[in-house]
C-alpha cells in the first residue's frame, strides 16, 4: 500500500493517455510488462551473447511531415484504414474499459471515444509541460479559495456534440465524475478522478464546469489527474447508471472494503460491487463518440469496424507547435489560439485535424507472424503493435515494396537494480564502479544496432520538460581503459583489493580478468546472482544481462547470470520482493514523472509496504522532495524538484538506468501521418487514427 500524504494523493496519477495521445496502458503505476513463460534456465556469464539483427541502419525514419498537404493527396484521399492489432478488445464498454479492464488493446480501439478537457502536446519541449486544450478554452486555469474549497472553473468550446448530434455539455463532464464517485469506481476512474482530494463538480452552465477541491491541487490532482479524465454521454448512459444505482438503495457506502469488516462493511462493499458489475456488464452497440470515430462493433469474430464521426469537435483544426514551447490552434472559422508564448521561426510541426478515411477496420491477428506477413502482402495498411517487430520482422518487412518505417523513442526504461538491503550492493562505490564500466554508448550503437538509445537518468530524454540536463555528462566519450581504470580507482580509495588486481591489456584492448575481489575489511565478495530476461523475453535487456555478468567477471566476482522469462524475473524482483542481488527490467512510463516518488521513496519499500520501491533505497532528502513535487501546482516549480530527484538517484544509484528502447512502426507508403516521430511510437497516439490519411491506391 502507498503510505498516502496529508492530502491523501495517490503517487502514481495517469498513464499513458491518447486523445491526440491517449492512453496506452490505463495503468495507476509504472508496470512491467509481463509474458507468461516457460521454466527459468540458468545461463553460465560466459555463454554467447544473444545479438539482435545488425543489418538494420538502412531502414528508413521520417523525421517530418509538410504543413501544407500536396493537392494530389488531397485528390486521392481518402480510404479506409485497415489496422491489424494483436488481440481483441475484450469490451466495447467504456466504464469497464478503466474500471476492471484495462486492456492496452481495447484503448487501441475505443480509447478516444472519451474526449477529455486537456489533452498532451504532440512535441516534448524543454521549456513547457505537455498539457494543451482539448474541449477546454484555456489552459487549465489555477483557480482560488472560495471558503473551505479550492475552485477551478473551466470554460469549454460550445455547440461540440457527440457523434449522434446530442449536445457535449458540462453536464456530462458532471454525470461522469458523479458516478465515478457513487459507485466507488477504482482503477484508472479513481486515478483521474480522485475522490479524496475533488471534493465536488458542478456545472455552472452548459459551457461551464467548476471542480472543488479540499485544498489547491497539485499537478498530480489537477493538470495530470482530473484535467485529462475521460467523459462520457450521460443522455446514453444514464439509464445503465440508475440500474446500477438501484443496487445501493438504503446502502451507507462503505469507507473500506481491505481488511477485517463486519457484516454490515460486507454487505456494503457486496452491494457496491454488485452494482459496478451492473455497469460492466453492458455491452454497447455503437455508444456516442466524442472521438474521431463510432466502434460500430465486431462485424465477424476477428474484425471490428469503426465508421467516421460526421460531428467530431476538432475536425479542421489547425495545430502548430513551435521550438520555444508556442502551441497554436486555429478553428476552422479561423479563430486563433495561442498559448506558451509568441510562436518564433518555423513551426517544429503543423497538422490539420481529421478524421479523413472513410472507417478503420481493425483485424485481429494473435501471431505477429502473421501479422507483419498480411502487412507486407498489402491487406492491412498498419499493424498496430506497442512492442514493435521482431528483428527477423524488422528486416523482412522493411524489404517489401511499398513499405514506410517510422522510428520512435518509447517511453521505457530498461535498468539495472541492486539489493540495497545486502552487502556489498549498498556500498556506493561499488555501484559507482559498475555504472562506469558499463558503457550503454557501446552496447546500445553497436551490440545492439542503434535499436535502443543510452539511458542517464530514471526519465527518458526525450521527455525534455521533466528530464533533467545536468545528467547529460559526456560520459559516453570515454574510452574502454579509461572507464576501467576510473572504476578501479573508485574500487581501490574505498579500500576492495584482490587476490589477483585485474589489468587492462593494451595490445588486445581487453581486460585481464581479476581474481578474488575483496570488500573493504578483507572479506571476498560473496557469490553475486544476476537475473534479466531470457532473449525469448527480450532480447535487448538479454545482451545488456550478459555484457554486465562479463564486467562482474572481470572484476573477479562469482557471478551466477539468470536469464529467466519475465513473469518469473518479475515475480523475484518485483512481487516477492528481495529475492535478488542485481536484475534487469523495465518499466513503461507516463510522460508526468510522478513515478519516480512511486519507486524510490522509503514508504513504498517492496518488503515493508509492498510498494514498487524493489531496491530498499532510503534517502531522507530524496523522501523530503516527493511530497512537495506532487503537490506543487506551478510546472516551473514542479520541474525544478523533479530534476533535484533525478539528480539524487543519480548520486545514490539505486538503478542504473541502461536504456530506452526504440520502436519501429511499419506501414505502406499510402498513409500519411500528420506529424513523426512520435515520443512512444505510433502505438502511443492509437496509429494517429484520427489525423491520419489513407490515400486511395
């Protein structure tokens, strides 16, 4: 359990989100991905390295797409948009999609039928957060104390209806977050709708929606919480709300259902659970959109169809991004938005606002194989695939006509961790030493052909606005001796020797291995257990598991390197928590950095709390920032305390970050995207299916 603060926040708020970028993973916390697998194999640290496909630099990026749309795209446009996804959504229904659901490939298909007040920018700017208005006038405004309450009222674009004609109003924004709150919605509801820190929401008029807050809100609450929630049709829903509803007649909502309760506890929390799977239980045909696109529903077992939104609010915007952090919106009718400042130069990028096809058609194919052969024979236009291909994929995709590659960074971060709990791997030096033999430069541009970008810090570079750029060291120049010799000096000040000191050979350019590394005080390091995923499971954090048991080696440590599957890894490292010296994961991340909090501090340690904080790692000035960061409601501000975090773990070194991983979305040249690359691949915006063009071959 997260040991709340005095408001009571949730440190982990939203994850990925689409609507322009909606949500890719409806996770409260950063989760890794987990694949069921076969046995765990031991794997010797001198086995051969499992390597990735070299034979990929030629494939194509594009870097940029032209503001002004030739006229004979414009002639050919526009067909239909033919999706090949992985798996089936398994509901059409939106409430139970972020309530018990919470499928990354049910968002793929109805994530944007919610639109929210706020949405993120396409770019990420060093100078400005990511959060721009959708349905919202302004951006989200600070607000003010009105007696006990803090009160932000947001104003929203008029005459917007839903995909049947009916007016998008307040009133919805209103109905949504009331039933969330009378139903006790958990999951994702609850984190976008925080019932213990928004108090009430009220519409002042049809265009106007006021949220109370018991206090100001933070960014975790407000901008990254409440201002991104979804809302949904109340004139469609509301009759499936009031059945719901009929479950709790005379029923006291319940402050709890964890723990020992007494009958009446239990048949509180049975009521409200009945009446939740109510609404769960409702399989919609065609539900008003706000998207883009209707889900009209399966049209066969294995294909879903969603028809064109004639009514869509954003059709025609214009919108434009500039390099000193402008956003711009310009209204069909002409109006002008512009927020972050007076656009400067050239815009980064410039896009019109669809939907442009005629309808998607999402088929569903449960072996990638498959997939990416349909894809190269022509019969789908994209395969919509967060994980990104397979090397042998990569390669023969790439090789067939008419195929486009679009290279993204994704939003992961591949790391190693130590037991903190455990000596020697709670001395500083020691991880010192190890963080400077392991050259990510090398591994990740050479062992690994450029399919994944070095890591320096816990938050990916590229997400520029939280990362922070006093960690961009310079440390990749250095060179194989210099780093050994570095890390040898580090060992050798704080007092290990060996039995045998390593050496650097300077004809072969290698080391010579050591013998008996001993810890301060005599002792020889005790036998080190390694554990990173399989190449089955992963084949880039595979070389990085190897490449690192090869420097414990050198360095004259009995390693034993476990290449296990991830939900077996997962299950040591993450879930019984401690049962490990030294692993390799990664996490899939949200661009709002409150993750960080959920990782490191000391209330969230695995073995006392059963937190995400893996490692034990306990630093009292690292504690002291992560209140006052979530609950800082000034971006600036908020910036600067997740930098000093940053910069903390750094020092301390709890994880080594290793690197983020590239995506590689593979489609036919007849598609053309508004705007790319795109910060967590193509899978992160839904295959852009409402901005997107499909020409007509």
């Amino acid at each position: 359990m997260l040991t709340p603060s005095p408001k009571k926040i949730r440190y982990f708020t939203v994850a990925l989100l689409l609507l322009g970028l909606f949500l890719v993973a409806c996770q409260p916390s950063p989760t890794p991905e987990s694949t069921s697998g076969s046995v765990a194999t031991a794997a010797p640290s001198r086995t051969p390295k499992p390597t990735p496909n070299t034979n990929l630099t030629s494939i194509p990026g594009v870097t940029h797409v032209p503001t002004d749309t030739p006229d004979e795209i414009t002639q050919s446009c526009c067909a239909d948009f033919r999706i090949a996804i992985l798996q089936a959504p398994t509901t059409l229904n939106y409430w139970r999609y972020l309530g018990e659901d919470n499928s990354r490939w049910t968002g793929f298909v109805i994530g944007d039928e919610a639109p929210s007040l706020y949405e993120y920018s396409a770019s990420r700017i060093a100078t400005r957060p990511d959060i721009v208005p959708a349905l919202a006038l302004d951006l989200p405004p600070a607000g003010e104390q009105r007696q006990d309450f803090w009160v932000i009222p947001v104003k929203m674009i008029e005459s917007v209806t839903w995909s049947d004609g009916e007016p998008l109003t307040a009133h919805d924004v209103v109905f949504t977050i009331e039933t969330v709150f009378a139903l006790q919605l958990g999951e994702t509801w609850s984190d976008f709708y925080p019932a213990q820190s928004l108090a009430a929401v009220k519409a002042v008029d049809d265009y106007t929606v006021e949220f109370s807050f018991y206090s100001q809100p933070g960014l975790s609450e407000w901008q990254y919480a409440v201002a991104l929630g979804p809302i949904l049709p109340q004139h469609f829903w509301q009759p499936y709300v009031d059945e719901a509803l009929a479950n709790l007649a005379d029923v006291p909502p319940p402050q709890t259902c964890d723990g020992i309760l007494t009958e009446t506890q239990q048949a509180a929390c049975q009521a409200y659970a009945k009446a939740r799977r109510s609404l769960y239980a409702v399989e919609p045909v065609s539900p008003p959109s706000g998207g883009g696109y209707v889900t009209a529903g399966f049209t066969s077992d294995r294909t879903i169809r969603r028809k064109l939104n004639p009514y869509f609010y954003a059709a025609g915007f214009k919108i434009s991004e500039y390099a000193n952090g402008a956003w711009e919106r310009v209204f069909p009718d002409g109006t002008l938005q512009q927020f972050y400042g007076e656009p400067q130069g050239e815009p980064l990028l410039s896009y019109h606002r669809g939907p442009f096809n005629r309808s998607i058609e999402f088929s569903i194919y449960e072996s990638d194989v498959v997939a990416y052969d349909i894809l190269a024979k022509g019969r789908v236009d994209y395969v919509l695939n967060p994980d990104s291909l397979t090397d042998e994929w990569l390669r023969q995709t790439a090789q067939a006509s008419e195929i486009e590659a679009y290279t993204s960074a994704q939003n992961n971060l591949a790391y190693l961790a130590f037991n903190l709990r455990r000596a020697p791997f709670d001395r500083l030096e020691f991880r010192q030493a190890l963080e400077i033999l392991i050259d990510r430069e090398r591994i990740t541009q050479k062992d690994l052909a450029g399919l994944a970008y070095p890591a320096d810090a816990i938050v990916p570079q590229q997400n520029a606005f939280w990362w922070s750029p006093s960690l961009g060291s310079g440390e990749e120049t250095l060179s194989p001796q210099v780093r050994f010799e570095t890390a040898l000096q580090i060992l050798k000040v704080a007092g290990w020797s060996w039995k045998t000191e390593p050496t650097w050979d300077p004809i072969t350019q290698q080391i010579i291995p050591g013998v008996e590394l001993r810890q301060p005080g005599g002792d020889p390091m005790p036998e080190t257990n390694l554990i990173f995923p399989s190449a089955a499971s992963d084949v880039l954090m595979a070389v990085f598991g190897q490449e690192i048991a090869d420097i414990l080696t050198n360095l004259g440590i009995p390693v034993v390197a476990e290449s296990l599957e991830r939900e077996i890894l997962v299950n040591r490292a993450l879930i019984a928590g401690g049962s490990f010296d030294l692993y390799i994961l990664d996490w899939r991340l949200p661009l709002y950095p409150g993750y960080l909090c959920q990782l490191f501090t000391s209330t969230n340690d695995t073995l006392l709390t059963g937190g995400y904080n893996t490692t034990g790692y306990n630093n009292p000035s690292f504690d002291a920032l992560c209140d006052p960061f979530l609950l800082e409601p000034e971006a600036q501000t908020a910036q600067k305390l997740a930098q000093q975090m940053q910069n903390l773990l750094a020092a301390d070194l709890p994880y080594i970050p290793l690197f983020n991983p590239q995506v590689v979305d593979m489609m036919h040249t007849n598609v053309i995207l508004p705007y790319s690359p795109i910060f967590g691949g193509l899978a992160s915006s839904q295959g852009f299916q409402n901005d997107t063009r499909v020409l007509n071959k």
